[in-house]
C-alpha cells in the first residue's frame, strides 16, 4: 500500500476483503513498509477495498471515483501476490460561515455533498462533514476528485427571545426566526448553489458564506393514544418533501403530558407529520403519518392518532429435490423495506421457526417491499399472498391491519450466467462492468431482483448468479457509475447495443461478450 502522489508506504491503512464465500468480511492492517497479508481464504471471488483518514479509499481495480472495482478470482491453495493499491490524498474544501450582519458564526454544520446514486435515484448526498469554529472557520477533508455542493445548516435561534435581544426591536419581532439552511455562494435554493470541482488532493480555499436569518412558523398539536387519551412521551418529527431535513438538529419535538407538542422553527413547506410511541425499549410501537402544509402563519390544532403498525405472517417453503440441512430453517430472515423512508427504524427483520412459520409484527404503515436473506445456495424464488405473487410488488399496509397466508418460496435451482469479455484481437478485458438487466422496462426500478453486474475478474471473467428466469439483455459498460444500473434512463440508452439472451430456472449459461475499446 503506497500513498498515490509520493510513492511511499502507507502503515496503518485498513484493507477489507468481502465475497459470498465469507460471512462478513476479511480485515487486515499494514505495516511500517505498507505491506499486508490475507491468508487461509476460501477458494472464491474477493472484493478488496483499502481506506485511511485524510485518503480517498479505493477498491482494487478501481479507476474513477464511485465506479465497481475488479473482483479477484482466488483458486484452492492459490496464491495472489502484489495485489498493491495506492492510495490518493484526499481534496479539502474550507472556508468560513457568518451570519446576516457578516459575524462568524460557530458551531454550524457544514456538508460537502455530490450526486449519488441511493436506492436508484441520483441525489445529492452528504460526503464529507465539519463543524465551524468560534472563527466560523470549516474544513471539509478527505475529499474524493469530482464536484461538489458546500451546504451550512445552523442550529435554531429563538426568535422570542435571543433575536428581539439581537435586534433591539421587540415590537418588530414576532414571529420566531430560523437560520435557513444555506449554499455557497450563500442562497437558500439548492438548485441554484454553485458547484465547485476540486482535483486530486487538491486544498480548495475561501469557500465562504453566510446564512440567511428568516421568519418561520411554530406547528403545534395533539398526539393521543389508540383509545383517545393524550399519548405523552411521544416522538413527533417532520419529514420536508424529499427527505432532507431543513434546519439544524432537524424538527423534532416531544409530546408534554397532555399529549401536546410544538415544533419551531419550522420553514413553510409540505411536509410528512411522523409521531412514535413506544416503550423504553421501543416495544409494541405505535404510529401516526400525516401529510401537512405548513404555511406563512402559525399553524396549530394539528391532530394524530397513533395506532399499531400492521402484522405480516407467513411460512417459508423450499423447493428443491434435495432436502435442505436442518438449520436452514433458522438461517432465514424476513424483513420489509419502506419505499419511503420515515425518521426512525423499523420493525427489522425476524427469523424463521423450525416449522417454517414467521410472523413480522409493527410494521410502519406505507408501501413496503419484501426482503428475504437465505443461506447459500439458496435464493428467494417467489412470494405469494393471499395467492397473488407480490415477489417484486409494493405491499400496501395499513394501521393495525394483518396480513396473512404469505407464502415465502425459496429455491437452490440457481441461474448462473458467466464469460469472457474480451476486445477485438481476443485479449481478456477487466476494465469493464458487465450488465445484465430485463428486456422488461417495468422491472428497471430500485433494488430490482431483474438488474444485475458482474464486475470481470482479473482474467476477464464475469460470473452473476441468481437471476430469475426471464429475457435479458447483457452488455459491457466502461465507466459507470455505482448504482446508476437501476436509473432507467441509463438503462434505456444502454439496450441499443446489447446482446439479448433468455435466462431459464436454474440453468447454467455462458454467454462471452466482445467490446470495442477506445483507442
């Protein structure tokens, strides 16, 4: 392991290997000299990945930021020497934040963000992090090359009491004020804030802002309980649309002991109202969503009911010719994922009895999808319920309602697709991603069961396994983006030129792609 812009070793960089053959991870640290050692590893395919603070961390194999690294194909008894990674330094951003009259501002958080690829949409996410100091001085470090957002979220200011002090204007004051979350050059709309690129290690400087101080809106309410008394000790959180939240330490509050609350500091805007409730250890739950406009008064008489989340239950089967071992049963776990994401963790997943029976409790209300993890070999078939298959469908829940009769069908017929990407003159390609993605457009959304990547190994060897039966197509892609394979956007552009090919139930199939590369 060496440093990329000096050559030097670099100790104390923590290497991380992953493949299905592993349960978690491998890990390792280097030494003075930056060498490392990974040894008694299953035969199988490994992903190597290098990290340290103040460096960008890479992934073997890796050319462009947030692009898959190569795989390593590693045979029984095989050893793989000068499996060497470099790490860059990492860019920094860093200026100062003030206030509305230019005076420094402390304590303020600021965010280096980019477009990412998250569940399948291109946002902008939060990469890098700092707190301004009593200077109102940032530094944002270990910063990949690329473009970036410079956003600065303030804590709240009482508007009833700090800024009538501020201002010395009491009789002109009153409505609470907020900072507002701001970007550089220091606007309030992130549509319009500046992009800045920074290059490899490069100190980017006089990045500096201010925020803007802005009238806001206090929402109170009532909370009560499924039986209609005040809910007290309950959880109330406001979600802006779009999931960011909008000022400092988020808005949040509490409800007193008549099941009241009041959130300040509260921007004008749509927003999901969320109230929890639960015990000390968050047993038995209770829930309330509610979609509200906030707008540019005070907006009180707000009213939540909470009720209990709703219950999946349900058996697991196998299908094969084989019987599965005896603890396979208690390998699987079944879980929901929220198509919307709601400010506080859900029900988790649950394990499977040894009769097959599961019984998912508190689910949150909304659309949800089914997750299934299993043990290898086998892999989620279908997910029947009530009959219907709902195996790649959103499952609409309701409060306190209870779904039954789902049926969890596993299987160890496995599909296996695999080859050989190789260029014109027959030379073996690593550089590539190889996708594979149904000729069904339906199916290209988030987390689709139907779109996968085989990153080829070190010989050119691509390998996806688990595909469901169906058409597909298949073709090598030079630099794309982590994630990007669920946008269908990208993957409308990408089935011009791809071969196309029908995956059967468990069938083996190789299928050797041929790529023209740029000269």
């Amino acid at each position: 392991m060496v440093a990329a812009d000096t050559g030097q070793p670099v100790r104390y960089a923590y290497l991380r290997v992953t493949s299905g053959e592993l349960r978690g991870w491998r890990a390792a640290v280097t030494e003075a000299n930056g060498r490392y050692r990974l040894e008694e590893l299953p035969p199988g395919r490994y992903t190597v990945t290098a990290s340290k603070t103040g460096f960008v961390s890479v992934t073997f194999g890796q050319r462009r930021v947030l692009e898959p690294g190569t795989p390593l194909e590693v045979g029984e008894g095989e050893t793989l020497d000068e499996i060497d990674l470099a790490l860059p330094r990492g860019s920094v951003i860093t200026g100062q934040v003030v206030d509305e009259v230019g005076e420094p501002l402390a304590g303020v958080g600021v965010r280096a963000m980019r477009h990412e690829y998250r569940q399948g949409e291109r946002r902008l996410a939060a990469v890098g992090a700092n707190t301004s100091d009593d200077r109102g001085q940032y530094r944002v470090y270990g910063l990949a090359p690329g473009t970036y957002y410079v956003s600065a979220v303030a804590r709240f200011i009482d508007g009833g009491g700090q800024a009538r002090g501020r201002f010395g204007r009491a009789s002109q004051v009153e409505q609470d004020m907020g900072y507002a979350p701001s970007y550089y050059p220091g606007i309030t709309s992130a549509a319009q804030a500046m992009p800045l690129t920074v290059g490899l290690a490069q100190e980017m400087t006089g990045v500096s802002f201010g925020v803007q101080l802005v009238p806001t809106v206090r929402v109170a309410g009532l909370v009560l309980s499924p039986e209609g008394a005040p809910a007290t000790r309950s959880a109330v959180s406001f979600v802006p649309d779009g999931g960011a939240r909008g000022f400092g330490g988020g808005l949040d509050a509490q409800t007193q002991s008549d099941g009241t609350f009041t959130v300040r500091n509260v921007p004008p805007g749509r927003y999901l109202a969320v109230a929890r409730s639960g015990g000390r250890r968050r047993e038995n739950p209770l829930f309330a969503v509610q979609s509200i406009t906030v707008a540019g008064s005070e907006l009180s008489g707000l009213t939540m009911m909470l009720s209990a989340g709703a219950t999946i239950s349900g058996s697991v089967v196998f299908e094969s010719n084989t019987l599965p071992p005896d603890d396979a049963l208690s390998r699987v776990r079944i879980s929901t994922r929220p198509l919307q994401t709601l400010p506080f963790g859900t029900n988790g997943s649950i394990g499977v009895g040894a009769n097959g029976i599961f019984r998912l409790t508190t689910v949150p209300m909304g659309a949800h999808l089914f997750q299934v993890d299993a043990p290898d070999p086998w892999l989620l078939k279908t997910i029947y319920v009530d009959g219907r298959d709902m195996t790649d469908a959103p499952l609409e829940l309701t409060p306190r309602v209870e779904i039954e009769n789902v049926s969890v069908v596993l299987t160890d017929q496995v599909s296996e697709l695999s080859g050989l990407v190789s260029d014109g003159t027959g030379r073996p390609v690593s550089e590539l991603t190889v996708l594979v993605f149904s000729t069904d457009p339906e199916l290209w959304r988030s987390q689709s069961r139907q779109v996968a990547v085989g990153r080829p190994d070190q010989n050119g060897h691509y390998q996806v396994r688990g595909l469901p039966a169906g058409e597909y197509y298949v073709v090598g892609v030079d630099g794309i983006e982590q994630g990007s394979w669920f946008d269908p956007a990208v993957l409308g552009r990408l089935n011009r030129n791809a071969d196309r090919l029908r995956i059967r139930e468990g069938e083996i199939l190789t299928h050797d792609l041929r790529v023209d590369l740029p000269s």
